[in-house]
C-alpha cells in the first residue's frame, strides 16, 4: 500500500526513524518483486520511498530525502534485493561514519588519479552470479549506484547533470578531492539487473554522455576509473620550438 507515495507494508506500525530507503521507480514490478519484498529491509522496518518520474538520479534522490526525516538514505536501484541479515548489517556500519561519508557495497578502492586501484565489495549479480572482488580495502574512489547510503546533510551532492550515470563515482571524486574517503563495506545484496554492465559491457550511449561530462568536470585529473570503464587522458603533444637554430660560425 502506498500512503503519501510512501511504501507501508502490513505488520509494520512503526518505521525506522535512523534509515529511510529511496528507490527511483519506473517498473513497479521489479519494485514490488525486490524492494518490498526484501527481508533485510523488513527486519529494519525501514521506511521505502519510491520516485516516480524524475529525469535523473539527483532530482529522484532528494525528492526522497523531502519525504523523511530520517538522516540516513538508503538510495537504492529499483532491482536490488535486500536479504536476511543485510539491513541489520547496514545499520550497524553507520554509527562509525561521519555524515559526510558515502557507502556503497561494490566499487574501486585504491590511489585517486592513478592505476593503482582494485575492484572491491561484493553483489549477487543476477546475470554473472556472485561478483566478489578480491581486495579488502575500503577507501572508495568510486561506487556502483545500484545501493549507496548517504546522510541527508552530507557536503557531498548527487550531480543532476550527469544523469543516472557516475554519479556515485562523481561523489567518491569530490570527496577524495576534498581530502576525505567514501568507503566500500562487504554487505551482500542481490543486483537483477538486465543491464548487468560489471566486466560485461553493453553500456548505453547515455553512460558516455555522463562519463564526457565527469571527464569535464575533473580536469586536474588525468585518470578515472569505474567498475564499468576506465579512462586516461591523453598527454599534450610536446611544443615545437618556433626558435631558429643558432647561425653557425664560418
């Protein structure tokens, strides 16, 4: 049942005050199928808000968090299944972040502007089965948007230019810019998406447009990396020397 666009759900008389969950929600069938019937999410007895209609996966996001006075947001895709244990595991992470952390579940870890990065997390992907990376750091510089936790007051914004595309990447890179570290924990979800881009390639035109628009917006960076692509900037050509050669003596 939906109450002023928000999910309630039968035996549940009283939500979660701490963490509120926002699905952007264009299938209500995947929504219903996933999100509500997700038992780490019942054990929580979180609040879940589906958006409906919104042209990116900023204006989604914070027309949620106007919906809730949770400081918490669980901001998760529509298809993401929350199983038992993994909200109870979400919730005990958050009292050891800082309002201005960013969490995500699956991401790159690793040295900002270098090749020095690994994948890490791990996500139950529901066309690749389970993705568990190797690394076990936890210093994000980038993060999949399928689940990202954020605080309603964090310095850190959703950028409604790039779309729904790299923007859980674009927060990792303004926090690591400004000195601090998003931060990747191993909570296992379940992923159905039928665009599964993890090492899997297909992605749409419109991850490009988001990507040339990161790749603006960062122009002291020369690498950027993603758990669906990554990119180098090309070194400027060496100046020719207009000089003339020095007139050699006779």
């Amino acid at each position: 049942m939906l109450r002023n666009g928000v999910a309630e759900r039968p035996g549940i008389t009283q939500m979660n005050p701490n963490i509120a969950v926002v699905v952007a929600v264009n299938n209500d069938k995947q929504f219903s199928e996933y999100v509500l019937a997700s038992p780490g999410l019942k054990e929580i007895k979180a609040q879940i808000i589906p958006v409906r209609g919104s042209k990116s996966g900023a204006e989604a996001f914070y027309q949620g968090v106007q919906q809730t006075t949770c400081p918490w947001i669980l901001y998760c895709h529509q298809d993401v299944f929350f199983p038992e244990g993994s909200g109870q595991a979400i919730e005990k992470i958050l009292p050891s972040l800082s309002k201005d952390t960013i969490l995500g579940f699956a991401g790159m870890v690793g040295k900002l502007n270098s090749d020095d990065v690994k994948g890490a997390g791990i996500v139950q992907s529901g066309r690749s089965g389970l993705i568990d990376f190797p690394s076990r750091r936890t210093d994000a510089i980038s993060l999949d948007e399928f689940a990202i936790v954020l605080n309603r007051e964090c310095k850190y914004k959703i950028d409604p230019k790039l779309g729904w595309h790299l923007w859980g990447t674009d927060l990792c890179l303004q926090s690591a810019i400004d000195g601090c570290s998003a931060r990747v924990e191993r909570v296992l979800l379940t992923h159905y998406s039928s665009h599964d881009y993890i090492g899997d390639g297909g992605l749409p035109a419109e991850f490009f447009d988001s990507q040339n628009i990161l790749i603006a917006k960062y122009h002291q960076l020369h690498t950027i990396h993603s758990l669906c692509v990554m990119w180098h900037r090309e070194a400027p050509a060496p100046k020719r020397s207009l000089r003339r050669p020095p007139r050699l003596g006779r």
